[in-house]
C-alpha cells in the first residue's frame, strides 16, 4: 500500500468511528502515518473533494486544523457527482481512488468495481498511444457510470 493510500485509508476510518466528520491537525497525522504534511494535503485536494461526497475545511496555522465532513447522497446523487468530477483525463490511480471511494459508501458492487477496473486498465489500453490513454479511460469510466442508474 503506498502513503496515498494509507493516508486515505486512515481518513476514511476516522470518518466511520466519528459518524461522518473526522477533524485532525496535518502535523499530527504525518507523524502518526510517517509522511510530510504535503503528502496529507495531495490526498485531501484528489480524494476528498465536494465530486466525490466530501466537504474539507482548513485552517492554516497552529500544525493546519482540517475538519472533514462526509455529505449524505444516495447512490444515483453520489454518481453524477463523480462523473461531475471526472474532466477531459482520467489517470489509474485517480480512477481507483474513485471508485474505491463509491465501493467504500455501497453505491457500487465488487462486480461492478471489478467490471470498471477491468475495462479501464492500463493493460486493456496497451494498444493505445499512452498520451490518449487518461482521456479514453476518463470517456469510458463516465459511461459507465452514467449507466448504472
């Protein structure tokens, strides 16, 4: 699991054992996860954002107060908030991450996630130009979406 993740993962837990809002200073989790403070900050701005059903307040000063509050959607409301948040280009790792983020709130099965993942992977573009990859990956995911409701 790389620090992404990890830093991902450990906000997510203290989102469920606190009822959705998690509050935590950037100094602390670095220490407690061992990264810099930036490496807090790339997670909050890629996989915490209002597309994806999240709600990040700051505060600079004092080792950077962070209050994050997950929005209630139901299933078809969360989607096209993704699919809002998609762009023009899609790399892997964002993908996974939002996906992983609809997995996680039970708006999409494991044979969806599997079925998505599988359709959008590098592996199943080697036949592509790498440079058209994330927009075909970005076209596909947002299809796909868009249909499971």
């Amino acid at each position: 699991m790389n620090i992404s993740d990890l830093v991902a993962q450990t906000i997510m837990e203290m989102l469920e054992k606190e009822g959705g809002i998690a509050e935590l200073q950037r100094n602390e989790l670095a220490g407690y996860i061992g990264c810099v403070p930036s490496q807090i900050n790339y997670v909050l701005t890629s996989r915490f954002t209002p597309e994806q059903g999240y709600i990040v307040e700051s505060r600079r000063g004092g080792g950077g107060y962070i209050k994050i509050t997950r929005i209630n959607m139901d299933g078809p409301t969360a989607i096209m908030h993704t699919v809002n948040g998609i762009g023009d280009s899609l790399d892997q790792a964002t993908l996974r991450a939002m996906l992983k983020n609809l997995y996680d709130r039970g708006f999409v099965d494991q044979r969806i996630l599997k079925l998505i993942l599988a359709a959008t992977s590098d592996s199943t573009y080697r036949e592509i130009p790498v440079e058209q990859r994330d927009r075909l990956r970005s076209a596909i995911f947002k299809q796909m979406l868009i249909n499971l409701y």
